[in-house]
C-alpha cells in the first residue's frame, strides 16, 4: 500500500504555508477572543494581532478566571508591567 504522505517535506510545507496566509487574512476566524486571567506572558502581543487579524468583524468576548481590579486596570499590559 503506498504512502499518502509526500517523500518530501515541500508540496506539504507549501501547503501549510498557503493555508496559514488564508487563516490568517480571514477576519471571521478571528472574530471570538476567550480570555483566561491571570494572563499568560506575551498577553498584549497576541491580543494586538488577534484583534488585527479580525479587522472590522463584530467581536465575540468571554473572559474567566479571577478577574479583579488590578488585573482589569491592566488589561492591556503584560503581567509585571504598570498598565501604562
């Protein structure tokens, strides 16, 4: 019975690619953010390119965890940063 995966990594490695650029320009596989607190590190990166990447579709957002004052003040920053 033969193979179905390619002896070489490149018709793979093209697809990939091509499916990355495709999820990554469709606004709609961006469109729900789930937020766990606390945040993990890396936070306002992601969050910056996830709400890029959806553009101007409606936003679905659901937050858990112990959110409190001090981790909503912060929302935007970093763990460790002033929020500033």
């Amino acid at each position: 019975m033969p193979n179905p995966v390619p002896r070489y990594p490149h018709p793979l490695l093209e697809y990939l690619q091509r499916l990355d650029r495709h999820c990554s320009s469709t606004a709609a596989l961006w469109a729900a953010i789930h937020i766990d607190f606390p945040r993990a590190e890396g936070f306002s990166q992601l969050l910056s390119t996830w709400l890029s990447r959806a553009r101007n579709h409606p936003l679905s957002l659901s937050l858990r965890g112990g959110l409190t004052m001090t981790s909503a003040a912060s929302f935007g920053s970093t763990p460790g940063d002033s929020g500033t």
